[in-house]
C-alpha cells in the first residue's frame, strides 16, 4: 500500500506526499522489528531524515529509483529473505545518500 500510495503521489509530482508515504514505510518496517531501542534512536534522527528524503527526491530518477527499492525491499521481507532485505536495503541507503551529495554539491556550485 505504501509504495503505490507514493507511486501515486510521486505520477503527480507531489513530493511532500512521496515523503509522508515513504516515512509511513519507513515507519512500518522499524514497526516489524520490534526493537524499541532501534525506533527510540530513530526518532531522534526523524527531522534529519525528512530533510534528507526531501532533498533527494528533487532529483525525479532518484524518486523513480527509491520506489522500485522499497517494493523490492518488501518483496525480500515477505519473503522472508532477511539477508537480501538487508543487503537491498544497504543499497538502498547508499544509492539515496549519492543522490543526496550530487545534489548537495549542484546547490554548492562543485559539479
């Protein structure tokens, strides 16, 4: 549901919603975990990580791209292929932080 809902909003270039839908995933997945210190130390960082999902979805292929990832993340976990979820979620976090520097440093004029 999650990832439709953002495919959705991401087919109407409604970016805030991409990221309220992809933070609603995030949130699910920390959910099944079952690790309150895991989510305890999330929460922490929830400000930084909107501001970082935001960003990187300004870049259109990203956003195409972060989507495919979390469908494939959740076919993994309903699967209950932990070590591909695990590894196709690294890729995922790295991908989405490349994404974040290439903008960062278009804004800073050192592309």
């Amino acid at each position: 549901m999650y990832c439709r809902k953002a495919e959705e909003a991401h087919a109407h270039d409604d970016i805030e919603a991409v990221c309220r839908w992809t933070a609603k995933f995030n949130d699910r997945i920390y959910d099944s975990c079952e690790m309150p210190r895991l989510k305890e130390q999330i929460k922490t960082t929830q400000k930084y990580l909107r501001t970082f999902r935001f960003t990187s979805f300004k870049e259109a292929t990203r956003t195409e791209q972060a989507l495919k990832e979390h469908a494939e993340i959740i076919r993994l976990v309903e699967k209950k292929d932990y070590e591909g979820a695990a590894l196709a979620t690294s890729v995922h976090l790295r991908d989405a932080m490349q994404a974040y520097i290439r903008l960062w440093r278009q804004r800073k004029g050192k592309m």
